[in-house]
C-alpha cells in the first residue's frame, strides 16, 4: 500500500471530516477515531507512517497515487503498522478503526 510520501495529498482528517473524530493530538502522535459506512468513499489523501486498529473487520478498495487498486480485508481487533501511504478508499463493509498517525 505504500508510495513516495513525496506525493503527499492532504491529510485524511481535511478530506474527509465527516468520518473523522480527533481523539489526541500532541507533538508525536494524532489519534483519530475513524468511522464510515459501506458505500463510502474518501478522496486521496496521505498518511505518514501510522498504526491502525480495526475495531471491525473491514473489506476496503484502495486506490494508490499512480492508480492501481487493492482490495484490503482485515478482521476484528487486527492491528496493523504501515509507512506513509497516499491512496483513495471505498469501504466495500462499514468501518470501525482507530489511526494513530506518527508525526516525524
């Protein structure tokens, strides 16, 4: 899922705010409470190296900056530890996460 953070696109918080509640912020990290419903779709966007706790399993389309796709499915209470990405998403099942975006 990975891309040259080069690309960066906004932040998943600016693009999509409707989906996203700001649970901690401080000078390392940026804790997001992340929810969203089949169906949904989040414009590109980026992320730098974060960890993300799927609260619910989901099943997810993601679309990378140079376009190709990827189907994505997790399972309840999975944790997973990515690098920076840019990428769009469609949720193929509704999502219950938790972000937690590292800040360099």
């Amino acid at each position: 899922m990975a891309v040259s953070y080069a690309h960066a696109a906004d932040d998943i918080a600016s693009v999509a705010p409707e989906y996203c509640k700001l649970l901690k912020e401080d000078a390392k990290a940026r804790v997001i409470h992340y929810i969203l419903k089949k169906g949904d779709k989040v414009g590109m966007h980026s992320h730098p190296s974060f960890v993300v706790y799927f609260i619910e399993g989901v099943k997810s389309r993601y679309t990378l900056a140079d376009g190709t796709t990827r189907d994505v499915e997790t399972k309840n209470g999975e944790a997973q530890v990515l690098p920076p990405v840019t990428h769009s998403g469609e949720q193929l099942t509704d999502v219950d996460e938790i972000l937690v975006e590292l800040k360099q």
